[in-house]
C-alpha cells in the first residue's frame, strides 16, 4: 500500500511539495507554493510538511495583508511581473540584512526579533513566552522552557524543549520586559506577519524575507560553527536528527546537555549595528 502524505507526493524516490495559493492571490504569488523536501523519507517528509505548511500560512496572511494596504490596480498581465513584498519559501537573511533590522530598532519588533536571531524560536513561540517559563541555572545563566500555555500550541511534540538565553536576551529580560505574564503581551503570530511587512516597505534591503527567516538565521549560524546536526534540532524544535548510519538521535541519545546547549547559543554573534 503506498504511503499518502497531505500537501506531497513522491517524484523519483524524493518527496515533493505542492500546495496551490488561493485563486485571489494567484495573480500575485503564482499558482502553487512547490519545492523538493529532498528526502525518500516518509517520517522526515511529514515533518517537513508541517513547517513548509507553517511558512505557507505566513505567506498568506502577508499577502493577504499587502493586497488590503495596496490600492486596487488591474490585475498583472502575463507580461506584467507582479511586485510583492511577500517573502518566499527558506528567505535566507544575511548578516547586512541583520544588521539593517536590528539598526531599525522597531518599538513592535525589535526585541521579538533578537528572540528569534538568537534562540531560533518561531514567531508563535515567542508571543506565547511568559516570565515563568523562565528559570535560572547557576553559572549557565537563564533557561526558557517552550512549551504549550494558554497563550499558544505548540506544532508538535519535538517543539517543546527548554533553550538557554543569550546573554543579549538576558539583558532583555532585566531591562525591557515584563516581570510577570506575557514577554510580549500584544504580539500575536498576525501582528508579527504584518509589522514585518512593514518593515520590509521601509527597508527594502530585506525584501524576500519574513519573520521566519530569523529562524533560518540561527540555524545557519549553528551550521557555521559545526555544531553537530541533532545538537541544532534539539535547540530550534525540529524533529530527532538521524545520524550518516541512520540512527535517530532522539532514540538511542541521552540527549544534549544544558552546558552544550549555552556553548552553543553564546557562540551566537549578532552583527555589528
């Protein structure tokens, strides 16, 4: 019996996305959201599906949100190319593209964004962090625990994991945010897709990126400074890693230690402003 996975089939022994855009938006963002999940893996596509399917929705609700703030014009011709400040799939940010977000200083975003650069938490998890998921660890300095509140879900079980805080993000918490409830209690994941619309209008150096690209960001980071693949998993959520032979790490691993995982996000460095 063939195995069906929601939104992919499988071209050459390699699972593929597909997913159409709405017919409104189609003028803007093309027919359908496609790309490789470069795996013949049923497990690792499903899992990647659901964080494309994430993306997918970011996608939309900015769209969604340009088409409402843009004049009505005629619909795009086949020689027309549509202009749309909608970041598409794996929107990588570079380091001047960094430097220009963090340089703008937001009042909305500003600090959302260095919790996104430097845990690599997506944007549902941070406007869902409150002050007692935090806790301190001695010498390793303060921990936050991911995990489902009343605020927000989390994607799967894999999303639930506890992080160190950036020195940078430390200084965050003892200056600029609440002491009690919500880190951020006027943020919501539709106040983040639209700000950072905003933010790519007024900077157009960052245009192809969304907020979500903060996460690729951090991961880059840690792939940069070889951390081990599984190690990277473990910090950002992502499902077990499986080492060369095959071994699932979440299985047959005692797991990171909290000592790696501080290594690991102090050796983060944001670029110079």
């Amino acid at each position: 019996m063939s195995i069906r996975i929601k939104y992919a089939y499988k071209k050459h022994n390699t699972w593929v996305y597909r997913r159409v855009y709405p017919k409104p938006l189609q003028p803007l963002l093309g027919s359908a959201l496609k790309q490789s999940l470069k795996t013949g893996d049923a497990t690792q596509a499903k899992t990647r599906v659901a964080e494309l399917n994430q993306t997918f929705t970011s996608i939309i609700k900015e769209a969604q949100a340009h088409a409402l703030a843009t004049p009505h014009t005629d619909t795009p011709t086949a020689t027309q190319t549509p202009r749309l400040a909608v970041g598409r799939p794996h929107g990588m940010l570079s380091d001047t593209q960094v430097s220009i977000l963090l340089g703008a200083k937001d009042r909305v975003l500003h600090s959302a964004l260095l919790f996104g650069l430097l845990t690599g938490m997506r944007s549902g998890e941070i406007c869902g962090l409150m002050a007692e998921d935090i806790t301190a660890k001695g010498n390793l300095g303060r921990f936050v625990s991911i995990r489902p509140n009343e605020v927000r879900l989390l994607k799967s079980k894999a999303a639930e994991r506890e992080v160190p805080l950036h020195g940078v993000l430390e200084g965050l918490l003892d200056t600029a945010l609440p002491k009690a409830g919500r880190l951020f209690p006027h943020l919501t994941v539709d106040k983040v897709v639209k700000r950072y619309a905003k933010l790519r209008q007024r900077h157009p150096e960052i245009h192809g990126t969304v907020f979500h690209s903060t996460r690729k960001w951090f991961i880059t980071q840690c792939e940069r400074t070889g951390v081990p693949e599984h190690f990277t998993a473990t910090l950002v959520g992502h499902h077990s890693a499986r080492s060369p032979n095959k071994l699932t790490y979440g299985l047959y691993s005692a797991g990171i230690s909290d000592e790696q995982k501080w290594e690991i996000v102090e050796g983060v460095r944001v670029p110079e402003r």
